[in-house]
C-alpha cells in the first residue's frame, strides 16, 4: 500500500509540475506576444512596472488556461451539430473570445487586445501550451490516455461495462493493396506492421497477413458495402445511370449512400456487422452501429442527437489545443501538397495530373482533420469498451490518386498511418476490455497514366466519335470524385447530385479504368444487334482502339458477350476455356465479369481499359494517376491482417474472394470473441442454392 501511495503522490507532483510549467511558458509566451504585437498589451497606457507586467501576464495565461479547461468542453457539446469541416475554423475564433474573456476578467485591469489580435494571441499560446505538454510529457506514456479515459469516465458510469470478452476494432487503410503494404514493411516505412507481422524477426507474428481479391468493382463503394452489410449485388461500378428513375447513382454521394445500404439491407435481412454494441467512423455506410461519425450515408438526415458523433469526436474537440494543432496541421499539408505538385510540373514528371483546385484542401482534410477525428473517435469507443469499431482512414488512397500509389508522398501517408496504429494499440492496452486490431483494405490502386494523356481524348470523345456525333476539340477532363471529396461533402453537409443533360444522346461514365455507357432512351439494357444496328461503328471503334482491353455487352442468342480486338467475340459461359483478352487478367476475372454481367443496372456497354501484366499499369478514364474501380493489376488484391489468435479466413488457406466472403470472416471472428452475439445469415447466393 505504501508502494502505491507514493505512486500517487509521485504522479500528483509530476502533474502538478507541468501545469506549472505549462503556466510559465504560457505567460512567456504572452509577454513576447505582447512586446510583438502593436494591438496587445499588458500594462497601462501610463506604463507599469515589470513585475506588474509579468503579474498581470501570469493572470492571464492562468486564467485564459482555466476557461479553457472548463468552457471549452461545453461549447464543443454545443457545437456538435455544426459540420466538422467550420467546427475547424470556429476554433480561432472560439479560442479568441477566451482570450478577450481572460483578459476582461483580469484583476490589474491593464490588459487588453484587439479582437483579430486576440484570435492569433490565443492560437500561439493554444499551441504553445499543447506543445510543451506533449514535451514534458514525452516519457509519460499514459498522459494522452488519461485524458481521454477522464472523458469516456462519464460514459463508463452511465453504462458500466460488463464484459471482459475482447472487442475487435477493424481499421481500413483505405486503397491500400497487398503489394503496397508488403514493400511498404520491407521498406521500413511501417514499423508498427512490421512487429506484428514478425518482419523484424525480433519476436514471433502477432498478426497473419492475407491477400483477398475484389469484385470487378474494385472500389470503396461495393467493397464497403459488402464487407458491412454482406452484400456487393447490383453494384456494377462507383458511378451508374438507373434508367428507370434517370438517376446516376454515385458511391460516394450521401443519398446514393443510404440508397444502397437500405437495398443491402433489404436483401440481406440484416442491419450489419455492427448492430451489438458497434461504432462506425468515417465510413460510406453505418453498419448498422449505434454510434456514428463522419459516415457519409447519414450526412442527408436531420442534425440530432441520431447522428451526431460523441465519445471520441467530443474527446478530441474538446481540447482546444487539438483543434488548433490540426487546423495547423491542416495547413502545413496544404502547403506540403503545394510545394510537392509545384516540383513535379518543374521537373515534368510523368505520369502526372493537375492538382491545383481545391485539391490541396481536400488532400488536408483527408490526411490531417479526416485522420484526426476518426483516430480520436476510435480511441473514445475502445476507452469506452464497445464492442466492435470500424473506422477508415482515407488519406492514402487520396494521395496516391494525385501523386501515385509508389510515390514518396504516398510513402510519407504510410508512416503517419503507422504511427495512428501505433497509437491505437497502445491505448488498447488500456481500454477497460481486451481487444483484437483488425486492419483490412477495401481494394488496392493500380498505377499509370490516363486514357486522356495517352490518346489525347477521353473516352466521351470516343463514343461520341464511334456515335457520329460531334467531338470537342479540347478533350475536356473526367474528374474523379474520390472518398475524401465525399468526406469533405460530409463535413459541409453539402451533398452534389448529378443528373444527365440530354436523354438522346448516350451516358458515359467513369470508375476508374472501368467505363459504363447507358443509352438513356432506351429502357432496358440493349443488346449487342440493337447496339449494332443504332450505331454500327460504336463497338468495334471501342473493341479496336489500344486503349481498351474488352467490352462487356448482352447478346440475343447468348446471355453475355465478351468482345476484343479484331473481331474476337465470346460467349461469357466459354470463358473458363476460351479466356480471350481476359487471359491477362489472371484467375477469378472470368467469374468478376459473369457476376457483374447478372446485375440489373450493369450498363449497356461495360469497358475495361488496357492493361500491362508485366508493369502492372492500367489507363484510367479519370485524372487519376493511381486508379482502381476495374480489373487490372493491385487494385484488385487487397489486404487482411488479423491476429493469429483468431481464426485462419480460409481453411483450405485459399485467398477469399470478394467482400462479401470477407463480411462473413469478420462475423465469424466476432462470434469467436464470445461476445455479444451477432446474427449470421447466409450470403444471398447460399440462400437461393438453397
């Protein structure tokens, strides 16, 4: 007992002494200020003494240190219902009225500020503080922990936790392929990754490393879908036109979202992977979880209490000096991304696309307030001993779009998301449960230039030529609408629906290197002879061209049709036997392409762009320099890390094949936990065998 009295004790004094140091580089901080800034100051217009000075500056620093430690925390509940991406900028603001406050309440009534002087004071010393604390603290391992279990107490004491079973968070390194990850640990750049899979040779294999292959759509939209609520059925790429409404359904827009997650639901008969006690960050689809932050199928509803982010979201907010380190993080990967694209168009890098815009500000929010917020929220929900967490962390896949999958901006993506699993580990370790990390990658990310900067035109300008109709004479670019864009749309609560222009003439859209083209007149999906005899010139210009590898089109006298180069025609049913150009793509293409093929919104014409087995590049019909979204190369392998205290995914150690063979290992591996138990149904291929 006396052992842990003076344990006590000791941590008491340590605290004590950094808040006392904390206080003293804050009043430094305030005086150098003042002596900077013409519009702040510390003594009377007469003139005081220094040591009034200091006194005076001493009360402010403690008691703007006070308000924040108190009222911050309300006005962050307050400010929940405010998109995240303003909540953001509110802090400067926030963080300034504190100051003026702190300022007004002071005692030796000699202090005062302007208010955008204010902002800036408050900022400086908000980061100041954050950064000699975290300084102080470098050897005290459980100092960012204690914060954020004295936040989840409230929420341990209202629902006191009875399980000791594990829980299992499920972490998504959105983009991510299986060759990605695996060069990336060889290289040193994720050492956390390293130790569990016993790359080091230091210590035996925590976790076991497994590849998987997607559907044909190899994007986010049906992999996510599948691997949350079991079901990949009916989604034939990221973006599709439905002609019985005339809509274009896109993965990544909020009514899209919920749209297609009530359909999997519908179809499944369930409400998700996460329905016991599961919190879903930063995803396109809830999951069926109680808690929910930053998940783009609820960004339509009403602000409430519904859907609004709490433990971890609150937790990480609440600090004004978090809010301000990653609106400076933000802004420093503003400029980083500036600087990085400026030194490619100088040095005329190939391949390369523009990225200027707003760009640079998606790629912040993505890799700095996107990563923030979810990591924070994840940390809440394992301090707060729930269940099973899915988050996605999308900041790779966002920057290898723009500088590409092996690039060294990707690489420097890959250490920060290595150092969030680090961090997430530890804090594991002391959540008032065991739990097991996950970490899964919904698809990979296939290298090479696009289609446009190929050939110079884009592959609208294809079918209209193949159509007869008029050709811009500027092909005018495809632009890709990624997984932080929708984020950032999330955020802002500003969802952007697309609708096609003129019915008469043909839609094409673009999902990475896989097209889609509808005939909107038309009110089913049109055969190879309607197509034919509508336009005879269309099929064989795209068959032809060397930018593309195959067609995938509904014939009359067989079901499907595969068409290539020089008149090659196959029946989708000889495939196995007669594999045409499908040949490059390796095993389970065949199978992708017949699966997609049976769905009711598969496009009239489906197109697959060119592909190189021997360096992996594929031409993407968006400006995209890393793509996925078809077949071709890494996009199609992700990944599977799991520890090895849970089951193998496959038993016959066989690669499992598509998100919905994964929905079903992570059921399985929930159900093995021992904990809440999670309703299991058969996938829905299973049931109609049946």
């Amino acid at each position: 007992m006396r052992g842990v009295g003076e344990g006590r004790w000791r941590r008491g004094a340590g605290q004590v002494g950094r808040s006392v140091t904390v206080w003293a580089v804050s009043t430094l901080t305030m005086l150098a200020l003042a002596g900077i800034l013409p519009d702040f100051r510390l003594q009377s217009p007469d003139g005081d003494s220094a040591t009034r000075i200091a006194v005076t500056a001493a009360l402010g620093a403690g008691a703007f240190g006070v308000l924040s430690a108190l009222v911050w925390p309300l006005l962050v509940r307050l400010l929940l219902l405010v998109p995240a991406f303003f909540l953001g900028l509110l802090v400067f603001f926030l963080n300034g009225s504190l100051l003026l406050v702190a300022l007004r309440v002071n005692p030796t009534g000699s202090s005062e500020a302007a208010p955008e002087t204010a902002v800036i004071v408050a900022a400086v010393m908000s980061a100041v503080a954050s950064a000699t604390g975290a300084a102080l603290a470098v050897r005290d391992d459980d100092a960012y922990r204690r914060r954020l279990a004295r936040l989840a107490d409230r929420h341990r004491r209202a629902h006191p936790p009875c399980a000791t079973t594990p829980g299992t968070v499920f972490l998504q390194l959105d983009g991510v392929g299986h060759d990605v990850l695996t060069g990336a640990v060889a290289g040193g750049l994720m050492p956390t990754v390293a130790r569990w899979t016993g790359a080091r040779g230091e210590r035996s294999a925590t976790h076991r490393l497994t590849p998987w292959r997607t559907d044909w759509s190899s994007q986010t939209g049906a992999s996510q879908l599948g691997i949350l609520h079991g079901s990949t059925y009916d989604i034939p790429a990221f973006r599709w036109y439905e002609k019985e409404s005339g809509e274009v359904m896109v993965s990544n827009r909020p009514t899209s979202a919920a749209e297609l997650q009530r359909r999997a639901i519908a179809r499944t008969g369930d409400g998700g992977l996460l329905t016991a006690d599961g919190a879903s960050r930063g995803n396109l689809f809830g999951g069926g979880a109680d808690e929910q932050a930053l998940v783009l199928s609820i960004a339509t509803r009403r602000r409430g209490r519904a859907n609004r982010s709490r433990a971890g979201y609150f937790a990480y907010f609440s600090d004004p000096a978090n809010a301000v380190r990653t609106v400076l993080s933000f802004t420093a990967e503003v400029c980083r991304e500036i600087t990085q694209s400026t030194r490619a168009r100088i040095r005329r890098q190939r391949p390369r696309v523009a990225r200027g815009g707003l760009y640079p500000l998606v790629r912040g929010f993505a890799t700095v307030v996107e990563r923030d917020v979810v990591v924070a929220a994840v940390m809440g929900d394992l301090l707060a001993g729930r269940t099973a967490v899915y988050a996605d962390l999308v900041a790779y896949d966002e920057v290898a779009h723009h500088s590409g999958p092996h690039s060294r901006d990707a690489e420097q993506v890959l250490r920060r998301l290595d150092r969030c699993l680090a961090l997430i580990e530890k804090v594991a370790e002391h959540a008032p449960r065991p739990y097991r990390i996950v970490v899964l990658s919904d698809h990979g990310q296939s290298p090479g230039e696009t289609f446009r900067a190929r050939f110079g035109l884009t592959l609208s300008d294809l079918v209209r030529a193949g159509c007869g109709l008029p050709v811009p004479r500027r092909a005018e670019r495809t632009y890709s609408g990624t997984e932080a864009r929708a984020a950032v749309r999330a955020a802002l609560r500003r969802p952007v629906e697309e609708h096609p222009d003129r019915l008469s003439e043909p839609i094409v859209l673009a999902s990475g290197n896989l097209g889609l083209i509808s005939f909107p007149d038309v009110p089913h999906r049109m055969t190879k002879e309607e197509i034919d005899a509508r336009h005879p010139a269309l099929l064989s210009t795209l068959a032809n061209h060397p930018g593309i590898a195959f067609l995938l089109v509904r014939g009359e006298e067989h079901d499907g049709l595969l068409l290539g180069a020089h008149g090659a025609e196959i029946p989708l049913d000889r495939l196995d036997t007669e594999p045409g150009p499908l040949a490059a793509f390796g095993p389970g293409a065949a199978d992708a392409v017949r699966r997609t093929h049976g769905f009711p919104h598969t496009a009239d014409i489906m197109v697959n762009s060119w592909y190189d087995p021997d360096d992996g590049e594929v031409l993407a019909f968006e400006e995209q320099i890393g793509s996925h979204g078809g077949l071709g190369g890494a996009q199609s392998r992700p990944f599977l890390l799991s520890p090895v205290a849970l089951s193998a995914p496959c038993d016959d150690g066989t690669e499992p094949v598509g998100a919905e063979q994964i929905h079903r290992i992570l059921r399985r591996w929930l159900r093995e936990t021992d904990g809440p138990q999670v309703p299991v149904t058969a996938s829905p291929d299973e049931r109609r065998a049946a």
